[in-house]
C-alpha cells in the first residue's frame, strides 16, 4: 500500500465518524481530485508526490460540506457539471426522472420535441434531454440569482447548447407573458422545492446549510410550487403532452391528487427510484 492508499483509509475512518453517508468513496474521490488522477488510478500516485492539502479537503467534507462544492463538479447521467456554492448539487434520485421523461419523449414519436424544465438549478435535467434527446428543443427556467451563473456556464460549455435557451425568471410563471407558447409544449419536467418549512432541523447537513434555500423549502406542505408548475404545465403542454415532476419520498400520496382529472390531467401515476421510494408523478393533459 502506498502512502496516499494508507492515508485515504485514516480520511475513510474520519468521514464515518463524521456522519458522512458514503466515507470511503468520498475519501477516494477528494484524493483523486488533489492529485489529479482518477480514483482507479490513486494507487499510481508516488509518495514523494503525495499531496497535503489532501487533509483539507477531508477536513471540509467532515465538517459535511457537500463533496461536489470541494471537487466544484457533479456527474449527472452522461454530464459533468461545475456546481458550488450557490446552487442545487443535482442527486443521482433525479435521474429516475430524467429517464422516464427521456422514455415519454421517445413514445411520442414527435420529430423536434419541444421541453422546459423548470427550476433548473445548474441545469442538469434541461442538458440530459438535449443530449439524448438530440433534435429536441429545450427551454430552462432559473430565477435564483446564485443558482443562474452555473447555469449559464454549464449550457456554455455543452455541445448542445444550441438548443438549449435559458430563461431567468419564476417557474410558476413561465412565459406568463408569452402566450404563444401556451398549449405547444410535448414535456414539462421539473425537480422543484418540495421540503416542508417544518422539516427544516430534519434536512441532511449537507443540503440544509449549503443548498440554496429556495430550492429545497415551499411553503408549510412543502407543496406550494409544485401547485404553481401544476398550473404552469396545463396551460403549456398540447394536448397529450407529459408532466413529470420530482417530489419528496413522503409526498407520494399527495402529488398526484393535485393532477387530478378535474384539472384535466389523465394517466396520472407515481413512480419509485431505484431505492424503492415515491420519487415523481407523471400525467398527461388531456385531450380536447
């Protein structure tokens, strides 16, 4: 064993001991970022070349910073994405999502699909769909003001950024003053805020006092915004276009009364991630 091997086995042991949900893979990969190598090659790495500001990027995870604010990066499906402070650090549940909307998108056979994803943080769902969905047209709705500079350097640095248009605004109000738009849309995705007020002391350190408050809290039920994009998405979708929307592992049982047919949605259903727990609701607009 090399020094850097021994040295991540005494950071696995002290991020445990901390709270951290996954130490040894955490201690792994803020050792691979130090030293620039990949966590498979950390065995490469020379014990003349080993690197002490190792232990302050272990010191920083212990104290439960989110690992992808050290690292200043997050991979999302087939993305990498800069991420820091200031915006929402995309969770692997999420791709669930993204995969069924990938799958609606593909059953409806439509030939330059067009998509807005709303509360788009660093824009991870928005640039998943253009990439494997790659004649679709994509419109991405921010209005955190720390949120939107990674948003726009994450859709700079894509090669689909051409279909990709940010807008800087309030989901719940989407092209509210754009009514062309109304009744064109094929999919409306969104992972919005959705923790209750009231749950606040329950939240993981790591989301609670480094995400932006505004993309984790709405309202006492935590369902206020998702109402606001139930409205937004009847007005936006055609007629048999999909809403999928992300939701807490508790809300299962409430998300899809809000899509209820006297709305005008239909084929309403909740779906569970790859742990097994309520995730997302879909429905589809019904036809006229």
């Amino acid at each position: 064993m090399n020094l850097l091997l021994a040295e991540v086995a005494q950071a696995t042991q002290r991020l445990a001991a901390a709270g951290v949900p996954s130490p040894r893979f955490d201690a792994e990969e803020l050792a691979a970022h130090v030293h620039n190598v990949r966590r498979s090659q950390l065995h490469t790495v020379q014990d003349a070349d080993f690197d002490a500001r190792y232990w302050e990027a272990v010191a920083r995870r212990e104290a439960r910073e989110p690992l992808q604010h050290i690292t200043g990066r997050a991979f999302f499906r087939y993305l990498e994405l800069e991420v820091g402070p200031g915006v929402f650090v995309p969770r692997p549940e999420t791709e669930s999502v993204v995969e069924w909307a990938i799958d609606a998108v593909r059953d409806m056979d439509v030939a330059e699909p067009l998509v807005v994803d709303l509360c788009s943080g660093s824009g991870a769902i928005a640039l998943a769909l253009a990439q494997e969905l790659p004649r679709s047209v994509v419109h991405a709705f921010e209005l955190d003001e720390g949120a939107l500079p990674y948003t726009r350097r994450n859709i700079e640095a894509s090669p689909d950024r051409a279909r990709v248009t940010l807008h800087e605004g309030d989901a719940t109000r989407a092209f509210e003053d754009e009514r062309a738009w109304d009744g064109r849309f094929d999919l409306v995705i969104s992972n919005p805020p959705y923790i209750p007020l009231t749950e606040w002391e329950y939240v993981a350190p790591e989301a609670r006092d480094h995400d932006p408050q505004m993309s984790l809290f709405s309202g006492e039920d935590g369902l206020h915004t998702i109402r606001g994009i139930e409205r937004v998405a009847a007005r936006l979708l055609r007629p048999g276009g999909a809403v999928v929307i992300e939701h807490a592992d508790t809300q299962g049982g409430q998300v899809p009364w809000i899509f209820n047919e006297e709305a005008g949605w239909t084929d309403t259903a909740d779906h569970r991630d790859l742990n097994n727990r309520p995730r997302f609701t879909t429905a589809r607009k019904a036809s006229l």
